[in-house]
C-alpha cells in the first residue's frame, strides 16, 4: 500500500487552558486534494501551520512523505518544508521587491541557480499562473486576485510535491475563486501534486476536494466526500455545509 503524503497521528494541541485539537488523526494519499473546513476558531489554521511545522504538536506525531517531522531540527525541517509549498492566505508577498523577485525568493534562498536561470523559472511560473510579462511591477501595483496567483507561483517555485493553501479564495470575488481553483485542479489533475486546502468556501471545497474534513471543538466531526458530509447523520455536518453555501 502506498505511503499517504501527509500522515496525523493522534494530534493534540493546546495554548493555554484552550484546546485547539484533540487526538486528530487523518491521512492524505499522494496526488489528492483534501480540504479542511470549519468554524472560525476550529483549529484549521493550526492544522495547516503544524504540517509545516510551523508549530509543534503536544502530543501525536506528523508524518510527510513517511517523516515524523515532529522531532526535527531546524536543518531537518527546513529538507522537508522544500518539499511543500505554502500560498498564505493574503499572500503574504514582500511589498519592497517585484512581483517577479518575489516568486524568485524561494529559488534564491535555496538553489545554487545562477540569475538567468531563476529569472527563467520565476517567470515560467508566472506564466503557469496566468501572469505573463509583470515581473516588474510592485505587488502594490496590482490586484488582489493577481496578488494570490502571485503567492501561488511562488508557493511553486521549487516544484514541490505538496502544497499547502490556507483559505485561496478568500477576499476574492466569486470569478477569480473560480479561476483560483481551476489553477489548482490543474496542479493536481495535469502534475500529480497533493494539496491540503483550508477553505470556508463550500462550493470551492466541492471543486477541488477529493475528500473534505470538518474541524468541530477540536475533533473532526466528519470526513468525506462533498456529498457525503451533507447526507452526514451529524445534524451539525449537514447545517454546516448548507451554511457555507452548499448545495
């Protein structure tokens, strides 16, 4: 049986007397899209930031591609993390340096490419995006939706296997969340890449999601497929997804 890309075992996390998750376990095969969904405060961000190991479990251990990352030094972590890329959820871009250095960073950071070949792979990432010929306009420049495309190539730029996305639509108007996700369909159906999504947003979550995860006083309530979660026996389940927007 093939190892999943993204393993939780028995997860727990606390800050202070509030806890975020308890003993959340749940697995994501290679090449599939997963998403997260929940209340505000459920604990999707934090679930997201651990698998990046951005912060650290209590207890349980959190696998990449067969790695328990939980127990890793700074050199251990970062090996990993340049096999996930990571689209925040408002971009995050460098404001003081152009759209097309931004996509650069990661190539600059940890490759020994020389200028002109990461000039080439920032670009060609660009143009996977939609966004031809704006390597040097500013972020502030452009739109938010251009904003996000521009997180995403970035997020691309050292064309790892896994990608992390914490809430792509959000912020956006429905055409460009729709444009968004057909950008991460693509990813997944044309080049085999495995995505864990954080979303709100039902309809993109029926989009894109292979099976959707629905975070609730830090358990997950139900998982499954979209139409499975709204035919689910937990009335919360059901409400939720006819909330959000589902259909």
């Amino acid at each position: 049986m093939e190892q999943p890309a993204i393993r939780f075992d028995r997860v727990s996390k606390s800050f202070g007397p509030l806890t975020v998750l308890e003993e959340v376990s749940f697995e994501v095969p290679r090449g599939s899209a997963f998403c997260i969904l929940g209340r505000s405060g459920s604990g999707k961000s934090v679930t997201i930031k651990q698998m990046a190991g951005l912060i650290k479990p209590d207890r349980g251990s959190i696998y990449i591609e067969g790695v328990d990352i939980t127990g890793l030094d700074g050199p251990g972590l970062s090996r990993v993390r340049k096999r996930m890329g990571f689209l925040f959820q408002y971009s995050a871009l460098f404001d003081s340096i152009s759209v097309g250095e931004n996509v650069a960073f990661p190539l600059r950071r940890h490759t020994k490419m020389r200028d002109r070949e990461i000039r080439e792979k920032a670009e060609e990432k660009l143009r996977r995006v939609g966004l031809e010929g704006i390597y040097n306009q500013m972020p502030g420049d452009i739109s938010g939706g251009m904003r996000k495309r521009v997180g995403l190539a970035r997020a691309l730029a050292l064309d790892p296997p896994i990608l992390l996305a914490d809430e792509p639509s959000s912020g956006l108007d429905p055409v460009t969340s729709e444009e968004i996700d057909e950008l991460l369909l693509d990813l997944k159906t044309r080049e085999g890449t495995t995505m864990v999504v954080v979303t709100h947003n039902i309809p993109s979550a029926r989009r894109i999601g292979d099976e959707l995860a629905l975070l609730h006083q830090g358990r997950i309530l139900a998982s499954g497929s979209p139409d499975e979660l709204e035919q689910s026996e937990h009335a919360i389940v059901r409400e939720f997804m006819k909330a959000q927007g589902g259909v």
